[in-house]
C-alpha cells in the first residue's frame, strides 16, 4: 500500500511518516465500532433525537474502543450534517476532531494530570463560549484522579453548563467515586470474542495489502486477548518480522513433563526455555492459556473452536490435556494462576514459576486438599486396573493345601506376652490375614479372586475378628475348648511388668488418635482381683477415658490372648494390693467378644485412615 503524500509549504511533496495499524484504522463512526453494539447503538439513538446525557462513564479493559467511541460521540455532537446519529466525516468540524486541532474537543490525561489545579482549570474553562454546539471533556483514567481532585470535579458533574459533555473513561470502575457514577450514565465496554477479532484483522489485512505469513492471524488473535489494539500491535510486529514465532515446543516440552510427573524433566524444559530469552510470567500466561484451551476441548468438543485451538498447536493441546485429565487440568490452571500474581512481587519470578511447576509435576510435594485428591484419583485408576486385571492361573489341590496350612508358633518364654504375629492376637494380623486368603467365592466376599480389600474395609473387618472368632468357638466341652483351657492354664499369670513392656510400644500406638489422646497420660498400677488396674491423672479424665474403655479391653484382649478387664482410677486415690500374681482365667469365646463400641477398634493404618476422613468430610470406608 502506497502511503499517501503531504504537501509542504515550499510547495513540494513528501511521504507522511508510517502509522500504526492501530492508529490508522481508529474507528471514525459508530458502525465501525467492533463487538460494543450495546454501546453505539444507545449512544446514536441519543444523538438522533436529542436526548445526549451531560455526563458518560465508560468503563473497560484496554482495547476496546472506550477513547475512539468518545471522540465519535463528539463528532456527532458537533457535525454539521449528521445522519440518524452518524457523524459525516467531511465537514470542518469531523476533520478538525480527527486531527486534534478542534476546540470543541479537550482530552485530559488523568494518570499524568491527577492534581486539583488541573480539574479546576478545566472547570473554570468549562463555561467558556465554544464555537460549534457542544464543548466535550474527555477525561482518560479518570480512576487516577486524587480525591480533592474528584471532588472538585464533583460539583461541576452536578450542575454543568448547558453546552457541555463530560465523558469520563476507566479501567477500573470500582476506583471512581460512587458520587461521581451516580451522576453519570455507565456503559460497559466488553473484550472482543475470537470470531469478531479474527474478521477485524482480515479486514484491515486485505485493505492494507499486507503480506502476512501464514497463522499471523491466529497468533495476533491470541496475543490480543479480546483487545483490538494488542491484537493491532502484534499484527504489526508479525508484518515486520515476517516470520511468525513458534513458542510451541517450549510448551510442549513442559507440559510432557507434567504429565510423565517427571520433576526433573520440567525444570530441564523450564531452564531450555529461560535460556532461549522466554520471560517466566509471559511463559505462564502461555501455559495457562494452552491448558486452558486444550481443557475447553475436553469438555466442550462441539463447541465452536477458539483461535487457539487452530492449527498443529490447537491438536497439540488437545492431547496434552487429555494425558493430564480434566482434574489435573483445573490444578494447573489454578496453581499457574496463583504463581502468574505472585510473580508481579516476586524478586525473582523463575523461582516461583518453578515451584509451581513442581507442584503440579510432583502432587507428593504438595500437602493441599486438592493435592490430595488428585493422589486418590491416582490410586482409583490404580485400582481400576486391578479389578479389570485377569486374575493369576489357579493353583493345583497340593498347592491350595499347602498354602492353607499355618505353621504352629513356637511358644514365648514364661512371663512375656507372645509376639503380634502370633495366631492367638485375634482382631490383628491373623484374623486380617485369614480374610485375605479366604476364597474369593466364599460367602460374604465381595472383591474379586486374587485382589486384597481396601484399606478401610481390611481395618474394619480385622477388627471384628474377634466376635467372629468369639462366635464359631464352642463354649462347652470339646477339643478346641479344651485346648483353650490348657493354654490358658499354662499360660503366665498376669503381671503389671507385661502390661507396661506392652503398653507403651505396642498396644497405644495401636489406638486411635482420640482414644490414645484420652490414655496416653496414665499408667498401669498394677493386678488387683484379676483386673489390671490403669491410673489416670484426675476424676475428669477418668470419666472421659470411661466411654472409650471397651476399645482399649479389646486391644489388651488381643494382644495377650486372653480376657483382660480394665480399671480405671484416679491414681493418687488407689492404694497399692499386695501385688500378687493372679492366674488368668480360661478363654471362652463369649469372654473375647469386644463390648459394643461406636467403632471397631482399628489396626496399625488407623492414623492414615482418619487423616483422610478428615480431609474429606462425609466420606466413607469400602
């Protein structure tokens, strides 16, 4: 496009200097006022009959029209032959408003002229004489003004000179004084969608004659973000380069590794990309906008595809957002926001982009609740897997009968507590062991042959190993009775030195958190009429420890072998028997019945167990 030529005073002629496309292709009437339809056409209907209001506040991002639709506004105001509110744009007074030269038109910088002398200039100047019909004050920014200067502008807002329009433009209108609003009409200015960018920019290419390599429009309609005049600016930064810059591979590169959750090759792309002239917070914005774009993707695949969505780039997204799974997507997104904010105060926003990284990369490193749920998602693909896993070949009768057969335990040496492996701990690792190796057809089994339970329900059905043990015991003569006596009657007496050698490293690391809170403070006193006797520090904790009593019957119960009652004092108030050893008593069925409890005493995960009830209020064990 050849740029037109000026004429000087000498009489020769002389190219005009080159103009910025967003400069050249201003909108000068208000049809040509992209995607602010809402706005143009209120404003023309006012124009049209008559009814402009004396004051206006436009309000939106950056680009999008707010200055160039208050200059329309004044042409209109002041043309000599409009039509059904369009400024011609050939007479004296259209030309001079383009030009700036007009005096009907005065334009004021708030964010540089932000003091109370210069709104009271320009009020003092507002009731001068104009030459056309309307003198109009555009005030740019004006959430910068100070607030003595918007209160000198205030009253003049209030009660203004018949001739005169304020329009006030803002990005920020929550900054403007709620007074100042309130005697304005407010128009909303909105960011442009791809679509009405992307045929902005054709237009103004095929008009211009530009040659623009190929996706220049694509990656202009991503930097500009809803904005016509960034998206201008890299249109015009694409036509000077002549060569449209993949940044892809950096990204691509960096989302691989978040999605293999391989730390190491993150930061190695991440450090590739710094090296390679990448700004951190420009990289986050990238990051965020393909993540983003490729979740959208997911989510919504009939829905009409983005401008970032277009081309290698929009497939390449895509996938990455399908290996990383709709969860991890909305994670990433959240955690490169947090860190694109906290970047702008950062002494050095690598650092803070890297920990981000880290954090989405590597969920251990990360003690949120939404980390935590993104490790349970892990572990139910996990065991998804394993359910729809064949199960292993069966093995034959010899096999089956030999892993059936459990070696017996050699007996403990007199006057300790046999070991927790032992097949007499009913509620432990026997009875946990016994569920899992029971066939996978018999009765009450859920789960599939060859799969162990989940963790929750292994604790809860362990737990109540020993009313189901208590129940296929005989409690008359026989064999297996029998045998239960003889054991107990050779068994060591019961003795306070085992229950303290037990207590502390055995059985109340084994409680739960509540319980063990409640009887970590006392101490075994010692054997009075066959019940160990367990002081506690005053009369309060006594009677608060009560209610969880039977748990912690059960817990010695199993970990001895045999019925072991408890009872709990005040230990500055029990005085001390005469400390004799009484034999323990026989191990009917009906005496190893835990007493009812409001749960079933857990095993050794009981901690991990209720740190992830906490975590996830109303959740349940399966």
């Amino acid at each position: 496009m050849t740029p037109p030529e000026v004429r000087t005073s000498g009489g020769s002629t002389q190219e005009r200097p080159y103009q910025s496309l967003y400069r050249r292709y201003r909108p000068q009437r208000f049809s040509e006022v992209r995607g602010q339809e809402h706005v143009t056409r209120s404003l023309r209907n006012a124009v049209r009959d008559g009814r402009v209001g004396h004051a206006y506040l436009f309000s939106g991002p950056r680009g999008t029209g707010k200055t160039s639709t208050a200059r329309i506004l004044a042409k209109a105001l002041n043309c000599a032959a409009p039509a059904e509110g369009e400024p011609c744009g050939t007479c004296d007074s259209c030309r001079s408003i383009v030009a700036g030269t007009s005096f009907d038109v005065h334009e004021l910088d708030a964010a540089s002229n932000n003091g109370v002398e210069a709104m009271r200039d320009l009020v003092a100047r507002a009731v001068l004489a104009t030459p056309g019909r309307w003198k109009v004050y555009i005030v740019d920014e004006v959430h910068m003004l100070s607030t003595a200067a918007s209160n000198a502008l205030l009253k003049t807002l209030e009660e203004p000179p018949a001739h005169v329009v304020f329009v006030l433009a803002t990005t920020d209108p929550q900054k403007v004084l709620p007074t100042i609003r309130s005697r304005t009409q407010h128009f909303e200015f909105h960011l442009l969608d791809d679509q009405v960018l992307g045929r902005l920019l054709d237009d103004v290419v095929r008009d211009a004659g530009l040659d623009l390599p190929e996706g220049g429009i694509g990656l202009a309609v991503r930097r500009g973000r809803g904005s016509a005049r960034d998206a201008l600016s890299t249109l015009d930064q694409v036509v000077a380069g002549g060569v449209v810059e993949d940044d892809s591979d950096d990204l691509a590169a960096l989302l691989a590794g978040v999605s293999a959750r391989d730390t190491g090759a993150t930061l190695a792309a991440l450090d590739a990309a710094i090296r390679g002239g990448r700004d951190p917070q420009q990289l986050a914005v990238d990051l965020v906008e393909r993540l983003r774009a490729g979740f959208l993707a997911l989510v919504a695949p009939g829905a009409p595809r983005p401008a970032s969505l277009v081309g290698t780039a929009g497939s390449a997204s895509v996938e990455e957002a399908r290996k990383l799974g709709t969860a991890r997507c909305v994670r990433a997104i959240e955690l490169l926001g947090a860190a694109i904010v906290a970047m702008r105060d950062s002494p050095d926003p690598r650092i803070t982009l890297e920990v981000a990284l880290v954090r989405v990369a590597h969920p251990e490193a990360d003690e949120s609740v939404e980390s935590l749920l993104d490790r349970l998602a892990g572990l139910e693909r996990r065991l998804e897997r394993l359910e729809h896993a064949s199960p292993g070949p069966a093995s034959g009768p010899a096999e089956q009968a030999a892993s059936t057969q459990t070696p017996t335990p050699s007996a403990p040496p007199p006057g300790q507590p046999p070991p927790r492996d032992s097949p007499r701990t009913a509620g432990g690792r026997a009875v946990l062991g016994a569920y899992r190796n029971r066939p996978a057809d018999a009765p009450g089994t859920d789960r599939p042959a060859g799969t162990a339970p989940a963790a929750g329900a292994a604790n809860a059905r362990a737990a109540q190993g020993v009313e189901a043990v208590a129940q296929t015991t005989p409690t008359t003569g026989g064999g297996e009775a029998a045998g239960a006596g003889a054991e107990a009657a050779t068994a060591p007496p019961l003795e306070r030195d085992a229950l303290v050698a037990a207590w502390g490293d055995h059985i109340l690391v084994g409680l739960r958190p509540k319980v063990r809170a409640y009887y970590q403070a006392g101490r075994f006193l010692g054997v009075e009429g066959g019940r160990a006797v367990f002081g506690l520090p005053n009369a309060v904790h006594v009677s608060q420890a009560e209610p969880l009593r039977a748990e912690v019957v059960a817990a010695l119960s199993a970990y001895f072998g045999r019925r072991v009652e408890l009872h709990l004092v005040v230990e500055g108030d029990w005085q001390d028997g005469p400390g004799e050893a009484v034999a323990p008593e026989p191990l009917p069925s009906a005496d190893l019945a835990p007493e009812p409890v409001p749960e079933p005493p857990p095993s050794g995960l009981s901690w991990e167990e209720d740190r992830l009830l906490k975590a996830f209020p109303g959740a349940e064990e399966v």
